[in-house]
C-alpha cells in the first residue's frame, strides 16, 4: 500500500516536471535536484500559476534559507517578481514561529502542525506587505499567496537582485539612508501600527538610493505584549549597523524612537 503511493506520487512528480518543462520554466534542472523545496504539492501550485497566466516564467534561484527559498520569476504584464517559498519546518523553527504568531490576534487560532504553521508564516507576511505597502511604506508590493508560496514585486532589475544593506560599504547619502530606515520604523508602527521584529543589515535592500525592507513574515502588531522588545531591537540593530561602518557619527538614541511606547501597549 505505501509501497504503492511513494511510486504514485514520484510518477505524478515526473508528471508535473515534464508539464513544467514545457512551458517557460528556466533552469529546470533545479526541480530534480531541489526536492527539498520543489515537493509535489510545490510543483502543482507553479504549474497551476504559470497555467493560469499569472507566472510567465520561472527562473533561478536568488537566495536559500533555513525557512524559505527565493527564485526569480515573471509574471503577468512581464513584471518581475520575487517567488518566496517556505519550506515545512522543524521544531526549532516552529518554536520560533510561534513566539510571533502567539499574541498576534490576527493569526493566533492556528493548528499547530507544520503544515499550517506554515501557511499561516506565508499568509503573515503577505498581510504585513499589505497593510505597509498601503501605508506607502517602502516594502515589496504583496501580489499573490497560495499555501506556502507568495509572489511580491521583485527588488532589482534583469533578474538581478539589488544589494542587502550588509553587502555595501558605501552609500551615497549614509545619513539620509539611516533617517529613511529610521522613518521606516516610526511610520510603520504609527501608521501601519507594525513592528518588523527583524530588521537588521540583512533585511534592508538598497535599490535607486532608496532603502526598501524585506522579510515581514515575523512582525508583529503593536498590541502584542513583545512589540516594545521588538521594536528596541529593531533600532538597536539599525544604529549598531551604520556606527560599525562609521556611516554616522551619532544616532537616534533608542529611547527617543521608543520613548513613548507605553501610549500604544495601554
Ligand atoms: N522582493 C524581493 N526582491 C528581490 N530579492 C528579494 C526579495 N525578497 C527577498 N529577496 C532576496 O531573498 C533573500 C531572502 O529573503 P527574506 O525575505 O529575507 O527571507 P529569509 O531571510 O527568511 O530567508 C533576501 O536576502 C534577498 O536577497
Ligand atoms: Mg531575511
């Protein structure tokens, strides 16, 4: 019996990979040798949007973590975009998970299995690219979330991702660059009444001069009892960064950014 569905399910992989195949899907290769993302549940969501139109082409990969992987894609109207997929996670990570899913109203009846764990983790950060994105904060454009995949506008041009914060050492207008990000950090907590709960060098993009932030599956809404912690970090991390590259002489003292939390966890 189980015999027999492991051999269904790979003869329905091999199934969706030839369809793939087909159709534009650059660097199929990856779909053999990235299993570990690329499971038949994966393979039929791609197929199912580049059927539909909504992907037109799909493209190599732009980064691999612990908890997702990014690829480059096309999508409708040839606009490039960023495909995250979350990959089902252990228990480490969803410990982790849940620290910021606890607490946050939006998503805290969640089954607790991986499974959902994670398609509520991709259905966070879809909401949180929203409700910033319509606060006119600088953040990718959410388009589409299916399961474990999201779709946003992609950070970068030609299928060339523009640098992370970290990767740089030099910008054009260093202070100008910290004042947005701290910008960034106000508005999105009094204006979007969100707290990004992960922001570093490593989750701030520089594309035309401009920073953009990524990576909001974690924040959180204002009312969850970690926010002020969050937020404190968030700005610690920020400062910490551009003194180290001496992109500044001074920064925001941290408790002038935070200083008047308690008017938002009362
Ligand atoms: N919208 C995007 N446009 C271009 N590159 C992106 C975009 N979103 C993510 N990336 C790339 O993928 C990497 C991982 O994405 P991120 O959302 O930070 O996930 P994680 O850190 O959890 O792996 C980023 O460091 C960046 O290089
Ligand atoms: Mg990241």
């Amino acid at each position: 019996m189980r015999r027999e569905k492991v051999f269904n399910t790979l003869e329905l992989r091999e199934k969706i990979i030839e369809k793939l195949q087909r159709m534009k899907v650059k660097r199929s290769e990856d779909f053999e040798v990235l299993s570990e993302v690329f499971n038949v549940e994966v393979l039929m969501q791609l197929y199912d949007m580049l059927r539909k139109g909504l992907l037109k082409e799909f493209n190599g990969e732009i980064s691999s973590g612990k908890e997702s992987k990014v690829f480059h894609a096309i999508a409708k109207g040839n606009v490039e975009v960023a495909v995250k997929i979350y990959l089902i996670v252990n228990t480490e990570i969803r410990r982790m998970m849940l620290k910021y899913i606890i607490g946050d109203k939006r998503f805290e009846r969640v089954k607790s299995d991986s499974r959902s764990l994670v398609y509520t983790w991709a259905r966070k950060e879809y909401a949180n690219l929203s409700t910033m994105h319509e606060a006119g904060l600088p953040v990718p454009k959410p388009i589409l979330v299916q399961k474990n995949i999201l779709v946003m506008s992609f950070i970068g041009e030609n299928g060339q991702r523009a640098p992370l914060l970290k990767e740089l050492h030099e910008l054009k207008n260093p202070r100008e660059t910290y004042m947005e990000i701290i910008n960034f950090i106000v508005k999105s907590r009094d204006e979007a009444r969100l707290i990004h709960a992960d922001l570093s060098e490593y989750n701030v993009m520089i594309w035309d001069g401009k920073p953009f932030i990524i990576d909001l599956s974690q924040a959180v809404p204002v009312t969850h009892p970690l926010a002020g912690e969050f937020l404190r970090r968030d700005v610690e991390n920020i400062n910490r960064f551009f003194m180290k590259r001496r992109w500044v002489s001074e920064t925001i003292p941290v408790e002038e950014v935070v200083g008047d939390w308690l008017t938002y966890s009362s």
